[in-house]
C-alpha cells in the first residue's frame, strides 16, 4: 500500500511518502500554503504524481491527548481536500513527529521530514 503523509501546518505543509510496498518512509517536498489556490493545487500534483492508496494526515493532538485550535485546523483541511480529492484519507497522531524530526538533520526540510516520522511510525504499527 503506497501511502502519502502530510504533515499540515497553514505556512507550510510537509509531506512524505512510502515505497509501495508500505514499508520505508521518506520525505518528499514542503508545500507553501496549501489553503490558498496554489499552494492546493501543487498538493494535488503531487497526489496525481504519486497516486497514493491513502493520504495519513497528521493530527497535531495536545500533549494530554485533546484537541486544540492546530488540531480544529488540520481537521478543517482535511474536510477540504477530501472535497477535492478522491483518495481516502485517515488522521494519525502526530504528537511530537517535529521534536524527532528536528534531531535527525538532513538536506529534506524540517516539515517533510516530520512528515515522514509520522509515516515512518505509521507504517511499523501496521506490521507490528
């Protein structure tokens, strides 16, 4: 299962994918803005490139586990593109994916790299 995750935020928007095999993670590319018109419309590109089976949307929960003003946010967005977009689309916890991400450098923004911890995670519960 090819998988594409997105770790949304209204500036910018990082985003991984998987092998098709549903087993390794890797950061994609930053979206600007994805809101707006063109920021959407480069996000759908990128899922009409990639032709994922599932979009895993990270959900930026508090750290007690509710929902705060990003979460309402994110699942706002989430209404959007499932407007838009024919492929499904699950949440995921995304709790602390930036903080690791942070810690593990590289030349792929910081964005697509927590993109790919929230896949990454993802992606080893599904087998484990």
């Amino acid at each position: 299962m090819k998988v594409l995750a997105l770790d949304y935020g209204t500036a910018r928007t990082g985003i991984a994918v998987s092998d098709p095999a549903g087993e390794l993670a890797r950061p994609l590319e930053v979206v600007e803005r994805v809101g707006a018109k063109p920021g959407m419309e480069r996000l759908l590109a990128i899922v009409a490139e990639h032709e994922p089976d599932l979009l895993l949307l990270g959900l930026p929960v508090l750290p007690d586990g509710t929902r705060g003003e990003q979460a309402n946010a994110t699942l706002a967005f989430a209404g959007r593109l499932k407007a838009v977009c024919g492929v499904p689309i699950e949440m995921e916890d995304e709790r602390f994916t930036s903080r690791i991400a942070e810690t593990k450098g590289g030349a792929a923004a910081l964005d697509a790299r927590a993109a790919a911890e929230l896949l990454q995670g993802w992606l080893d519960r599904r087998r484990g």
